[in-house]
C-alpha cells in the first residue's frame, strides 16, 4: 500500500470514529454539562486514533471491509479507555505533563479533580459503548471482548505497566527484560487487545487469532519502542509533548538500556515479525503491514 493510499485509508476511517465518538460523548440525561465538556476535550481533542483503527483493519483482515462495522464499539471503546490513561499519566502525581497532543493537558484546562473524575467516567463508560457490540453478535463473543479489554486496560496490563513504570524512576539502569516488561504492559497490551478484539467482533477463528495475536504483540512492543526513539531525539512535533521527558525522569526505556541504533533494530526486527504472522492474510492484511511500516518510518 502506498503512502497515499494509507493516507487515504485513515482519514476515512478516522471520520468513522469520531463520528460514532461524538454520538457516544454527546450530552445525556443525567450528565454534567462540564463532565461531558471535559469528556469530549480528552477525547476529540486531537490524536491519531491508532487502537481503533487497528481494530477496523483486524476486523477487515478477517471478515472484508463491510464487516469492520461490527468492531467499531469495541474499537471507540478502546480509544476512551487510552483517553482515560493519558488524561491520568498526565496528573501531577504521576507524570505532571502540563502538554498533550500539543495543547493543554486535561488537568491543566480544566483542575485536577475533573481529570480525575472524567477519567474515571471515560474508563467506565468504554465499557457500556463496548458492550454495544452485541447487537447482532451472540451475548458469548460480546462478553469475550469485555473480557479482553479488561485484562489489557487492568491489574496485569496497562496499569500494571504503569506501576512498573513508576517504580523503575530514578532507579540504576534497568535490564531488558524490565524494560520490555514495562512496554508490553503499559503500552503493549492495549494494542494487542485493539487488534484480537477487532478479530473476535467479526468471529475470527482459532489460527486467525493466534496470527493476529503475533501480529499485536510485535506491534505493541515496537510501537512503544518508537515512540522512546522520539522521546530521546526531542522530536515534539510528532509527539505533541516535548522531547526529553523519559531521560529527565530516568524511565526504563529502550534507548537507555541499549542505544538509539539498537532500538531501532529491534524495531525493524518486531516489525519482520509481524509482516510474517499476518502474510496468511494476503489482499486483507495490507493495511495492518502497511501501520507496522508507519511504525518503522517513526522510529527511523
């Protein structure tokens, strides 16, 4: 897939999700007024949607372009839940970034209570949107994808990483294993979960979703690993925060356990990986290799 045609591919099903985002953050009956005002900055507030287009494009590996509707519940709800976790990491007591997206994080528009509180309700009400799924879906897959959002946003995923992330600070130069650890957890897990829940929304078989499964994992890990190339080379334009914030905390990172050229390897290498899990695929999988090479193109 061209550059162009990826290009092309993003836009149209960006306007997809924020279409269905913005129905599903609209005022309701029983909603604050200044809680859904909130709700909506840190959701619409820019970003590049990356986790439910990974489960649209899971979704159309599998089923074809016309069945990646079904995955567009679980795939809002994803991005609700990522929304909920930048807006925390943000907080002072974690990692007190007053910039996100290049525009003023959530606590610094509207305090920190809000912060809390409207990620407290983005996180709960991903899973009402999730749930969404079922229609037209048997009640048994539809629990399968609360099920795996939970694990990948809960205790032994990404807040697990971040508690990982937050004790490794300041420490003596961690090992790999830590690191990558860290990564997988923190940032990893959801990613794997975008893709596996885009597969079982469009009823994925067992060897479809042990492909996909590799295919997540490489890309979680190398997506993370990029974007502490990023961090390191200072490059706040494509981070929408500036560069530097990981050596200034001293976080377990890959450039600092093994270097800029080696990271970037390591990329290049997930990168091999995941092209060879998804080749099954063919025609329908063009556009999961074609967002890993966007991922090598960031690290490089």
């Amino acid at each position: 897939m061209t550059h162009e045609n990826l290009n092309r591919y993003l836009r149209s099903r960006r306007r997809e999700i924020e279409a269905a985002l913005d129905r599903w953050l609209s005022p309701g009956t029983g909603r604050p007024v200044s809680l859904v005002r909130a709700m909506r900055y840190a959701v619409l507030g820019g970003g590049k949607r990356l986790r439910p287009v990974l489960t649209l494009a899971a979704a159309e590996a599998v089923g074809g372009a016309r069945a990646r509707m079904r995955a567009l519940p679980a795939g809002c709800a994803i991005e609700m839940i990522h929304a909920y976790s930048l807006a925390h990491d943000d907080l002072p007591a974690m990692d007190d970034d007053e910039v996100r997206r290049g525009k003023p994080s959530l606590h610094a528009k509207f305090g920190e209570a809000t912060a809390i509180l409207t990620g407290d309700a983005l996180l709960t009400d991903a899973f009402a949107v999730a749930a969404r799924t079922g229609r037209g879906i048997e009640p048994a897959r539809t629990v399968r994808i609360l099920s795996e959002i939970a694990r990948a946003a809960g205790s032994a995923g990404m807040v697990a990483g971040q508690v990982r992330d937050l004790e490794s600070e300041g420490r003596a130069r961690p090992g790999r294993r830590v690191v990558e650890t860290i990564h997988r957890q923190k940032t990893g897990a959801l990613l794997r979960a975008s893709v596996r829940v885009g597969a079982i929304s469009v009823g994925a078989e067992a060897a479809e979703l042990r492909r996909l499964s590799a295919y997540g994992d490489a890309f979680g890990l190398a997506f993370q690993i990029a974007d502490d190339i990023l961090d390191e080379v200072g490059d706040a334009a494509l981070l929408g925060r500036p560069g530097g914030g990981d050596r200034a905390a001293s976080k377990a990172t890959y450039p600092a356990v093994w270097g800029i050229d080696r990271a970037r390897a390591e990329v290049r290498r997930l990168a091999a990986v995941g092209r060879r899990s998804i080749q099954s695929f063919g025609r329908r999988g063009v556009v999961l290799g074609s967002l890993f090479e966007h991922v090598v193109d960031r690290a490089s």
